[in-house]
C-alpha cells in the first residue's frame, strides 16, 4: 500500500521536473490523454489508499481494545469474597491469590466442611465452604432416672420425669417436698421434711423460702451435696478431722455413724466423757480381776496383773516375808560370813508405764533412811536388757535413782534391780536390794 502511493508521487515528481515541457513536447491531445490516464491511475490509487488506511485504523482499534481488556485482567487477581459461616468466624481477610483464610466456630458449634480455604492462582477456592452445625449434647444421654434431654446451644436441660430432681435428674426428691410459701422478708418459712427414703447416710434439705429464694440447711452432721440443695449427705468427721491441728478426733478408733462419729477404745479403756479420749479401767479396784487371795493385783494401763510376791531362796541366807512387798533376811548364825554378806533385804516395787514414754526419765528413787556407816552405794543389777533401758544414779547424798534411758515399745515387761549399799571404811555393812518390774501398756495412752 505504501508502495504504491509512494509510486504515485514519484510519478506527479516526473511531472513537476519537467518545466521545458512544452518545446518538444508532445501534441496537446496527446497531453491531454496523457494526463487522462494519469488522473485513472491516482484516482484508482486514492480508492485503495483509503481502503488501506481504514484497515489500518481498524486494526489499530482492535490492538488498542485488546491491550486495554489485558490491563483489566491483570488488577483483578483476587477469589471471589467468602462468607463468614453463621455462628463462626472467619480468620484472614486477604482474598488474592496465594493466601488463605480460615473458620472457626462459636462454642457448642463444630465445623463441617473445610477448616482453612487457600485462594489458587486459578482464583478459586481450595476446599468445601464450611458450616458450623450445633452439636448435640443430648448426644450422651446424660439425663438420668427416665429424664428427657432438651439440647440447646453450647448445653443441654433435663426435664426430669416425677420424683426426681437435679441438672441431671440425679436426685430423689422427698415425696413431701416443698410448700413455697411466700412470706414477708424478714422472716423465713421453714418446712421440716420427714426423713427420706434414701438411708441414715443421705437425709433431705430443710428449706427455706424468703422472697422467692429458697435457701436449704441440713441437719447437724450433714451437709448440702453436690450440686442440687435436696439432698445432705452425712460428713465423714472421722476422714475429716483425720489429722487436724487441734489433734485427731479420737484417741484411738473412729467411727463415722450417720450424723456424728464415734471413738473406740481398746479392751481394757472405757471412752472417756467427753467422747474422745480413752481411759484406762482399774480392773483391781473393779473386781475385774481374776487374781486369787495369794495373788496382788497391780493395775497397768489397758488392763492388770497378778503378782505373787515369794522371797527368794538363795544359799546360806533365808527371808521372811515382813510386808506383802517386802522380804528381810533371817539373822545369820554367828560368823557365817556368806550369810551376812548375802542381801538384808528385798523390795518389790511393780510400774504400769505406757508405750514409747519419753526418756530419759526418772522411775524410781531408793534412800536410806538412817545411814549407818561412812559411805553409800548405788549399783544396778540385772542382766543385759536392764543395762539397755536403765541407768542407776546418785541424786543427793542418801539418795540414788533408777533412771530409764530409752523408750520402750509396749508390750512388754521389763525388771531391773537396785542394789544399796552401807560401808564403813571400805566394808560392807549392808546391802539392800530392790526389785522393780515394768509393765509397758501396747498403747501411749
Ligand atoms: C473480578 O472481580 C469482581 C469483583 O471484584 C468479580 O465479581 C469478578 O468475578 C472477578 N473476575 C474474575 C475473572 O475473577
Ligand atoms: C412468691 O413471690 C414471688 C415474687 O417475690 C413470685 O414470683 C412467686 O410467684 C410467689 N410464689 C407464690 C407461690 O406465691
Ligand atoms: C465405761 O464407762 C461407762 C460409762 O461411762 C460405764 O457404764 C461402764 O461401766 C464403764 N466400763 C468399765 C469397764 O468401767
Ligand atoms: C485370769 O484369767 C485369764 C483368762 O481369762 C487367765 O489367762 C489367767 O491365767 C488368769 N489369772 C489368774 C491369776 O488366775
Ligand atoms: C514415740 O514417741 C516419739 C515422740 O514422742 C514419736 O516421734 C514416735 O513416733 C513414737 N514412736 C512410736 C512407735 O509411736
């Protein structure tokens, strides 16, 4: 096309560079045709001139349109908008490509369909739009007794069928239960329930209704349960003050009884009056002994025994009997030395002591009463289980102790002896022995 107009104006250029053109110029007709066909020839060229120019203004048009639909493609690069799920939430508020939103669902509510959403290059979602279902809490049938379910959002209600009460239909409710009366504020109708048909452990609520609110005590040794105020429940006093700061409740054994506990003792203790401590029965001063007449009673704690008092019988000395817990040696024939130099006397002293007493601690103390001679003498005798518990010693001038010197565990009896002696310049005068046994009760009471 531009070819030819081009070959056109080189054609009107020939024309125009020849000025001489009329001194050999052809004949005027001949010009004349000349010319004729020169006008066909620019007349046709103008016609596709036109032509070409009207295509080119078309395609221009059409490359303009289609670069301007090219520049609206690109900006709208984003998924189309997603709704929040009713009852839920949507998380991310970017909709273009590449980038993801997710759900949630408000409590009592779960979620079907898909959690997170990406927006593909595509711009389409990725996943299942969501919904958030309520869930059924009826599902695990949590109404008790014959109670019917109600599910609401995020909980649910019993509707508890006759004779049972409670947010789950847990509890008995007393046949006679409740007169509402409303009465003026500050006085309080109270209904006493007979007792329930649920056993000594279980007693119902007395309640109370002031204005419309209803308030609900329970006996003494009960209290209110769980969650409903029908039902008291015994307390368990005994697990309850188990090891409390004022002490435990009993001294010994405790028993949870229906409202209130009770303390036991061992055999041998009777409870004391206030209930919980136990004290121990003198079964000697009771006549709850079976000791004979040439037996004595010696009371311990937690029960008694006989003892026999017999003096003992050792060479070359003999004892008499001079009170029911004293022996005193015989006179000895003159000059028999072993005789006199064999022990002038023995005491029997009997201890009832409790369990793990503390130690050390002073059991027994042995004087002189008129000292003959210049020197005393304190000693312990007795084997090795004496020397383990007990230690002898001086307390004043005339005066020495037996002392125990661990704890013992009871049961158990235990004997030591106490041996004084008179000197008189380094030789013996006398020796006087005293016998003590140790009853130890099973108890530290
Ligand atoms: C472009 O965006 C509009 C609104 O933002 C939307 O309606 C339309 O569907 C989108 N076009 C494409 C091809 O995604
Ligand atoms: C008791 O009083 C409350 C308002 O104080 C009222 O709503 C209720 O119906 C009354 N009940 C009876 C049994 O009169
Ligand atoms: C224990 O005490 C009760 C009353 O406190 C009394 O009746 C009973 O005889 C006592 N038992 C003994 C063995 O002393
Ligand atoms: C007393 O009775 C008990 C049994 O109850 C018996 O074991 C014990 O030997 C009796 N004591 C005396 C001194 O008879
Ligand atoms: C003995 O008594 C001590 C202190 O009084 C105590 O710590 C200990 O547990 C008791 N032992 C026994 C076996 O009861």
């Amino acid at each position: 096309m531009f070819a030819s107009a081009e070959n056109v104006l080189i054609l009107l250029c020939l024309c125009s560079l020849h000025p001489t053109f009329g001194q050999d110029c052809p004949s005027r007709q001949e010009l004349q045709g000349s010319l004729k066909q020169v006008q066909k020839l620019l007349s046709a060229h103008e016609t596709t001139c036109l032509q070409s120019l009207r295509n080119l203004k078309k395609k221009i048009n059409v490359l303009h349109s289609s670069a301007g639909k090219q520049t609206t493609k690109t900006i709208n690069s984003t998924c189309p908008k997603l709704d929040t799920p009713s009852n839920g939430r949507k998380l991310g508020k970017s909709h273009s490509a590449g980038h993801e939103v997710h759900f949630l669902c408000d409590p009592g509510f779960e979620l079907v369909g898909s959690e997170s959403r990406v927006c593909q290059d595509s711009l389409t979602w990725s996943g299942q739009s969501p919904v958030c279902r309520d869930i059924n809490e009826c599902a695990s049938s949590p109404c008790l007794n014959g109670g019917a379910c109600v599910d609401e959002v995020n909980q649910f209600s019993c509707v508890c069928a006759k004779g049972w009460a409670g947010a789950t239909c847990q509890s008995p409710v007393p046949t006679f239960f409740i007169t509402m009366t409303n009465i003026s504020a500050t006085t309080a109708a109270a209904t006493t329930l007979p007792a329930a048909t649920t056993g000594p452990f279980v007693r119902p609520s007395r309640c109370s209704t002031v204005q419309g609110t209803t308030h609900c005590t329970c006996e003494p040794g009960y209290t209110i349960s769980g969650r409903d105020s029908y039902t008291c429940t015994d307390i368990d006093e005994c697990e309850l003050f188990h090891n409390g700061q004022a002490g435990r409740l009993c001294l010994h054994a405790c028993a949870n009884t229906p409202g209130g506990y009770r303390c036991s003792c061992p055999a041998g203790y009777n409870v004391t009056r206030d209930g919980r401590s136990c004290k121990d029965i003198d079964e000697c001063a009771t006549r709850q002994n079976n000791c004979t007449k040439d037996h004595m009673c010696i009371n311990t704690y937690g029960g008694f025994q006989c003892v026999r008092v017999d003096c003992p019988k050792i060479p070359h000395a003999t004892y008499v009997k001079t009170s029911p817990m004293r022996c005193e040696r015989n006179p000895c024939p003159v000059d028999n030395k072993a005789c006199s130099q064999a022990p002038n006397s023995f005491s029997y002293h009997y201890l009832a002591v409790v369990s793990n007493l503390s130690a050390p601690r002073v059991m027994f103390r042995v004087s002189a009463l008129r000292p003959i001679g210049d020197t005393l003498r304190f000693s312990l005798l007795g084997g090795r289980q004496a020397r383990r518990h007990f230690t002898v010693q001086r307390s004043d001038r005339l005066t020495g102790q037996l002392m125990l010197v661990s704890p013992v565990q009871g049961p158990a009896t235990l004997e030591a002896e106490v041996e004084m002696s008179e000197l008189e310049r380094r030789v013996q005068l006398g020796r006087y022995i005293t016998k003590v046994t140790m009853f130890v009760s099973p108890y530290e009471f």
